[in-house]
C-alpha cells in the first residue's frame, strides 16, 4: 500500500473520529440523541407468535423507544409486552433485547403484504466508552498524518499538536499520567525535511 493510500486513510479515520466526538461531546452536554432508521425489509422480518406479528433485529441491543411507519403513515402504538402485539395487532409494536416484534395495521402478515415498514429510534453513545475510542482514534490518527505528511496540512497539524497548544498539553498530560504508572509513550521525530 502506498504512503498516499495511508495518508487518506489516515485522514479518513481522523475526520471520523473528530465528528464520533463531537456526537458524544453534543450528546452528552445537550442530551440530544441521535435518531437512527431500520428500514424493515420484507425479507429479514421473521414471522413470530400465531398472528401478523413479525420480528427485526435491530442493531442495538437495550430496548428502544420509537415511532413505526407503514408506507410512511405512522401506525405504531408501543405495546407493553410482546404478547399485546400478537394477540391485539394493529400497527402495535415492542423494541425489547435487540428485537422489534410489530404489527401491520390491518393485521396482515408484514412480511408478505408487500408494504415498506421504516422504525425510527434514538440511540446515545455510551459515554466512557465512547469518548475514550474517539478520543484514542482521533489522536493516533492524527498524530500519524503528523508526522506522515510532508505537505502543508501536516504542518498545520503539527502545530495544533504542538506542546504549545491545547491538544499538545493534552498529550503531555496523558503521556505523565501513564508513566507514573510505569508506561512510557514517546512523542515520534516531528522533523519535516
């Protein structure tokens, strides 16, 4: 792989991880979540209980709040248990461990009627987690096309990463926390030729 290819994806993964970051920051100051949308094609949904209930999994594993659409009308109505969607139908819905059982709004199997059923659903970064993988992604990336680049880019990251500015005093701080407990992260060669 060529040193160019690295350096987009280099600077791929630091513009990533910038914007992760600022999701989680944002999240977290203002408790705005981010909504994300499960288009529930007909041939992932599963049948489940004896009615016109169906199943998605969902790529999130804790239960969900949301709204449910059929043909982009809004039919949901949350149920409290799953049973409720089988035995009462009619657009009900239940997002619980990763799943989502639902119901068309006329009580047809959803998964054959031909119809588009769409879920929307807020999902929140979690926190610790989050931070630190953006955090670490974020600085490795970047330090990388630092000390990669030979153009001008990368001599306005080195600045930024410099021990004079923020993120510099940043990584000097990280760099005493760790070898007070017997890590040692080294800053790499920043000379440009």
């Amino acid at each position: 792989m060529s040193s160019s290819a690295i350096r987009i994806i280099l600077a791929g993964v630091f513009l990533a991880s910038f914007a992760w970051l600022g999701v989680v920051v944002t999240q977290q100051l203002f408790g705005w979540p981010v909504t994300l949308t499960a288009v529930l094609a007909s041939d992932k949904l599963k049948p489940a209980g004896t009615g016109g209930c169906a199943v998605f999994r969902l790529p999130v594993t804790e239960s969900q709040p949301g709204r449910l659409f059929e043909d982009s009308r809004e039919i949901g109505i949350s149920a409290a248990k799953i049973s409720e969607v089988d035995e009462q139908g009619h657009g009900r819905f239940k997002a619980k461990a990763g799943q989502l059982y639902f119901s068309s709004s006329d009580g047809t199997n959803p998964a054959q009627n031909g119809r588009k059923y769409v879920f929307f659903y807020p999902w929140k970064a979690i926190p610790p987690l989050s931070i630190l993988a953006g955090f670490l992604a974020f600085v490795v990336s970047g330090g990388a096309l630092i000390f990669m680049s030979r153009r001008p880019v990368g001599r306005m990251l080195k600045r930024v990463f410099s021990s004079e500015s923020l993120a510099g005093r940043a990584f000097e701080r990280i760099t005493a926390f760790f070898s007070d407990r017997g890590v040692v992260l080294e800053r790499p060669s920043t000379k440009i030729s």
